[in-house]
C-alpha cells in the first residue's frame, strides 16, 4: 500500500493475478462444472485453513481439508476432540 494504490494491486500483483480465471485450479475445481461461478472458493480460507491458497476452498463438499469446516461445525477443534462451549467467553474449554 505504501508503493501502489489499491486499483494497482488489485491489477498488477502477481498473487492476484496468479488466481484470476481457472487455469490455476487443481481437481476438484477444474473439473467441477460450476467453476465458472465460484471460480474454486476462497483463497483467504483455503491458506487460512491448510496453508496452501492454491487448494479447494474448505468450505466446498468437494475439499479433501472439508473435514475442518466439518468438525468446527460440530463443535470440535480440528484433531482435539468436542468443544465444550460456554456463553462465548474464555470459559470455553477442550473436553
């Protein structure tokens, strides 16, 4: 931000642009037929949550990472077991 305007590197970054269209995508994305429309998810969610932007979207049914989104849907952290939840402050606690 300091070197280039947003406009710029929304335009002329090679991260960006490394992720325009399809040609990036491995399977399950190239091959879904709705690519087109989601164009593979979230990058910010897939390097969130394995640490590599250029994998299916977690949030997508298709993901080999779904099991993440899937256990924190239940109430679990990922590998730890259930999440005992409280009323949404630090009382929360692995059980």
């Amino acid at each position: 931000m300091r070197e280039k305007d947003l406009r710029g590197i929304w335009y002329e970054s090679d991260l960006f642009n490394a992720f325009r269209g399809t040609d990036w995508m491995p399977d399950p994305c190239r091959s879904y037929d709705m690519k087109e429309m989601d164009f593979g998810g979230c990058r910010c969610q897939a390097f969130a949550l394995t640490g590599d932007a250029s994998t299916a979207d977690p949030v997508c049914h298709k993901s080999e990472h779904r099991y993440a989104i899937d256990a924190f849907l239940a109430g679990e952290a990922p590998g730890t077991g259930p999440v005992e939840r409280g009323s949404g402050t630090t009382q929360d606690k692995q059980i």
